[in-house]
C-alpha cells in the first residue's frame, strides 16, 4: 500500500503525507475476526466517506493492473520454485 502510494506524490521526500491516507484506509477496512471496522471499535462509528485514489492523473489504470498481475504471477512461480525445492514425491506401488 505504501508503494502504491509514493507512486502517486510527485516529490518522494513527501512520503509522510502518505501515512494519513494508509491509515485512514486500514482503519475502515472490516477485520474478519470481529466484522467491524477499528473505526467502528475505537469510535463507535465509521466515517462513510470516499478516498480518491486518482491523485496522479498518468497513471495508465490499465498498464497498472497488467503489472500488479504481472507481479502476483511472479510471486506465485517463486513460492512454487522454493516449495518444489523441498519437497519429494511419493509414489506409492498398489498393493495386491
């Protein structure tokens, strides 16, 4: 999410204006445990407001999600590269 982020200021010394926003969209995220948001915890409510995500008008919304896909498919090929490095088959003969 930070990387997301410092990807849409334009000086990358400003990083610390990110903070707020990161913290404002964990905060109204559902936790699966309790189903309600740390907001609706902490405050008994939660702020029904929209975040914009578009605050840098280049970004190419489509070339960024063949990259995120792009990535995923990468991790997914190195946790398969690492697991298959441990693990041994067995071949189990049927038995008369």
């Amino acid at each position: 999410m930070l990387r997301f982020f410092l990807a849409t200021i334009e000086d990358p010394t400003e990083w610390t204006c990110c903070l707020l926003k990161i913290q404002l969209v964990l905060n109204n995220s559902r936790a699966s445990s309790t189903d309600c948001t740390p907001n609706k915890i902490a405050y008994g409510f939660t702020p029904n407001f929209a975040v914009d995500y578009t605050t840098d008008p280049d970004i190419d919304f489509p070339l960024a999600r063949i990259d995120a896909a792009n990535a995923l498919n990468f991790a997914a090929m190195n946790m398969k590269f690492y697991y298959d490095r441990r693990y041994t088959p067995m071949f189990l003969a049927p038995s008369n």
